[in-house]
C-alpha cells in the first residue's frame, strides 16, 4: 500500500479507513465525438433494462455458468531491483514484496515479482479489460483462462487516472461477456462479482448496488511538473458484493449475466472486504478501452474553468433556486469558456441537458465530451438563467510518440523513435504554464520517461519540438507521423527550450533506451 495514499484518504475522511487497492479504477469521463468511428473494439451490448419486480432464483449458478469462462485470472511478472537496503519479504497470498529501508542491506539484484489480478475478455479476438495497477510495470504478462489455457498477453493501452488497462492475447472464438448499459443500472440491483481474491483462484460473490457516481479520491495525483494536486477520473458503482485483493480487474455483472463494471477497489477499516466494493461503469470502462485502443490515449475534454461546489449558503446568495450546481472561481483567458461568455460567480446548473449537482460533476460530463463539439451549458447569473453554447477544447495532457503497431522496428529495440516521450497541441492553457511565447508553433513535450534516450539526449517536459529531422512540426499530429518508422533509430531534434532554441541529437541504438531498463516501482503488500 502506497503510504501517501492512505494519508491523503485519512485527510478526506473523518472516519479511519484503510482503503485496499484492489483495482482503483474510477468512472472516467471519456471524449467522445457525435461522429466517433466505428468502435475499435467488436463487442458485445445488451441494452435491455432488468426486469424489475420479478422472483430472483434460489440459485446463481446458471448466470455464473454463462459468465465465468469470460473472466481470466491476470499474471504480472516485473523484475524488482533492491538496491537500498530494501528487504524482500514473502507473503501467503503474494508472494515476495518489497519494503523500502530495510535493516539489512543485499547485494543489488532484480529479483521475478509476481501479482495476481483478474480480467475481463470483451471480444472473441482477444481484447481483455482490467485494472492498470494489474498491470503496471510488468515485464511479462500471462493470462489464465476457466479451461486452463495460460496464454501470453501484451499490453493495448493504459490509462493511471482512471486505473483502466486493455491487455491482448493471441487467440480466437474467445467467450467475451456481454455489455450492460451501466446507464440502467439502479440502486438496489443484484449484481455478482466474479475474480480471484488472494490468488485462490476463480471466485463468485454477491450483493446489490448500494450506491452510484462515488468519488473516493483514491485516483486523485500529483502533478510532477507543478506539485499540485490533480483529481483522478472518478464515479464509481459501489456495491456490497465482497470484493477483496486479486478482484483487481475482475467483473461485476447483473442478474442476466451483463457486465456492469470492473471491480476496482474496496474501502476497509480491516484490509479485508466490509461490504464497500467500488467498480468503474461498464459504459465509461467501454469509451476507455475504444479510446486506448483507436488512439492510443484517453482524450479529454475541457473549457477552461476553475470551480467549486455551490453549497445552500452561497446558493441563497447568488440567488440559485436548484440549491446545487459547480459555482465558476475563475475562467481562464483565451479558453473555450471566456470565448463562449462564461464569467467568474456564474452557477452551472445544467449540461448538454444533464443536470449538474456538483463540480465534478461537470468535470466528468466535459471531460466526456469530444475537443471540437458543441455543448449547451445552462448557467445562473445574478438570480437569471441563462444558455450558452460552448465549443470545447482539448485538456491537453498529449499524446505518445511511441507507435503501438510499428512495423519497422528491429526486435529488441523500442517501438518507434522518442519512444517514451508524450506530447500535446500547443493550447493556451499549455502556453500559459510553460511560459511559452505566443510566436512558437510546435508540439508541446507534456512526458518523458526518465529512463528513455530522449531524457538522456536532454529533451525534458515543457520543451516545444519545432523541428524533426529538419522537418517542422506545429501541432501534435505532425510529430507522431514523423516518429512513426523506427529507422535508425536516431533522430534530430530542434526545440524551444526555457526562451532559446536548442538542437538535440536523440540515439535510440546507443543512448539510455538501448539499455535495460530497470524497474524500481515498490509492491505494496496487498499489491494487485
């Protein structure tokens, strides 16, 4: 368990609760365009509401049947170095963990690491959905399915601020589950949970939905450029269906064997369940996955908005009739807001007609709307309602220059050139905290991994690319296409850097990247 998140649980709650994370995966509000292509994944979609009223069974059995074969046991190997003094400790259920600052001191070395989560097969041709801590750091990845077949997987995509995976496997005529629309799903519903606690394999648990749109702040980061604190994607199911470690990934499906969610954490004072089990929504579980594998990233809306929620007093001060809406702190200039006329103090009640109780509620719900479309936002100015059709934007975190699908790369080398680096459109949000002139046209470097020959070249985050291989870039797109043939594996770059310009020689054959990397992430106990 990571110490930082149970402190910053422990700040959140007045109760003391010890939060196990099983699958931290939160509802993600996901952009997604009106004209969006075709889904990236075939799946499956049952959008029939449950019969409601109706005698229950005395038995689960013929829906477990149907289901089980769709969920797989999820085995993560990674190399652990431990250095430092950090002493390895074996657990019953996980194995060996690590714990930093140990008393006595080994000789470095990396030893095999294994967690135990589980997945969700979601098409025939092998796209499988899970949890990103599942899968986080592994070297190696296997996938043990109901009939015993082990079979090697490869990671699609991930997304940490939401904690959702898709993992792939080479095989056909798989048994994928069949979709819910978690739109439907209504406080009270049956629903069964179905993974494999503590490594014991395939295990089934029931309850119903005790509660909808939870946000726990266990996704919640901070931002390594601005040490500031960044809100995950949250809006969880919670259900009482026990949910315990190793459901990481697992299903929560109804009582007609559609998945409603991916089991994702639990909430305890005991480390074990207690009846608060959290899954994200199959619906945004979906978008996530289309997203990750159609682009190679989560896109997100945004408008430019600083907010809080409304609360009754200042409801009755700024004259709110609803009680409830995201109260406007601050509109930031040149944004989508400021063009559409949003102003500081006004309240938004309402959403492309969806209402809006709080601020994060109208942070997801722009945060599934596509950079480019149109939303209506119903806004309370000085006692007065008020429509004003924004147009929204792109929140900017970027995309990877790592080509998922290179054809060209020499085995054992990275993907693409700059691998490991993200970069995004230059937004004015973007200019504004890179201090970066209005003059530059480029690609905006929002990631690096430190490990990787870009960082050792010295490209760093918040450096513009204005040129690849002489070539110029102005926007995001360019520079992927540019990074897309491995070549030689060396790349010249041109950037604009702290107010200069600067060229940058980046070896993939000779530089960091072309070493081993090592992994030097620490296992929590109740890992994944």
């Amino acid at each position: 368990m990571n110490p930082s998140f149970l402190t910053q649980l422990g700040r959140r709650r007045a109760l003391a609760l010890f939060a196990v994370f099983l699958a931290g995966a939160a509802g993600l509000a996901i952009a997604q365009s009106k004209s969006e292509p075709k889904a990236s994944v075939s799946v499956k979609v049952d959008a029939a509401p449950l019969p409601k009223g109706a005698e229950n069974s005395v038995s689960f059995s013929p829906i477990v049947k149907r289901v089980a074969p769709s969920v797989v046991r999820v085995e993560a190997k990674e190399n652990v170095d431990t250095n430092q003094g950090a002493m390895i400790y074996n657990d019953p259920f996980f194995g060996p963990f690590v714990v930093p600052g140990g008393s006595q001191r080994r000789m470095p070395q990396e030893l095999p690491q294994q967690g135990v989560g589980s997945g969700v097969i979601v098409s025939t041709d092998g796209y499988i959905l899970t949890n990103n801590h599942v899968v986080a750091g592994a070297d190696k990845l296997k996938v043990i399915m109901t009939d015993g077949r082990e079979l090697a997987a490869t990671v699609v995509g991930t997304d940490e601020r939401t904690d959702v995976a898709v993992i792939k496997v080479n095989a056909k005529d798989l048994p994928a589950i069949t979709f819910a629309e978690s739109s439907g799903v209504e406080v009270g519903d049956r629903v069964l949970a179905i993974g494999n606690p503590f490594g014991l394999g395939q295990t089934v648990t029931t309850g119903i939905v005790s509660a909808k749109d939870r946000q726990i702040g266990i996704l919640d980061q901070t931002d390594r450029r601005t040490r500031t604190q960044v809100q995950g994607y949250e809006d969880f199911i919670q259900t009482d269906a026990a949910i315990n470690p190793g459901n990481s990934g697992g299903a929560l499906v109804d009582m007609q064997g559609r998945l409603v969610g991916i089991n994702s954490a639990m909430v305890s004072g005991s480390g074990g369940s207690q009846g608060a089990g959290f899954a994200v929504p199959s619906d945004l579980a979906r978008r996530v996955m289309n997203s990750l594998v159609r682009d190679g990233k989560v896109v997100r809306g945004q408008i430019g908005v600083y907010t809080k929620d409304l609360g009754s007093a200042l409801a009755e001060q700024l004259k709110v009739k609803e009680g409830r809406g995201a109260l406007i702190m601050e509109v930031v200039p040149g944004d989508p807001a400021e063009k559409a006329g949003l102003k500081a103090d006004d309240v938004v009640v309402s959403y492309n007609g969806k209402p809006v109780a709080d601020s994060q509620r109208l942070r997801l719900l722009v945060a599934d709307t596509a950079p480019g479309d149109e939303a209506k936002l119903e806004v309370v100015r000085d006692g007065k309602t008020q429509t004003l059709t924004v147009e929204v934007g792109d929140d900017g975190t970027g995309r990877s220059l790592t080509a998922r699908n290179s054809r060209t790369a020499p085995a054992g080398k990275p993907d693409s050139r700059l691998d490991g680096v993200v970069v995004a459109d230059l937004t004015n949000r973007l200019r504004n905290e890179f201090e970066i002139p209005t003059r530059i046209r480029g690609a905006v470097v929002t990631e690096v991994d430190p490990n990787s020959a870009a960082a050792d070249a010295g490209l760093a985050v918040g450096d513009v690319i204005l040129e690849i291989d002489r070539k110029p870039v102005t926007k995001a797109e360019e520079a992927i296409k540019l990074t897309e043939d491995y070549g030689s594996g060396k790349t010249l770059l041109r950037i604009f850097s702290h107010g200069t310009t600067n060229l940058l020689a980046v070896d993939e054959v000779n530089g960091q990247a072309a070493q081993p990397k090592s992994t030097r992430r620490v296992i929590p106990a109740f890992g994944r």
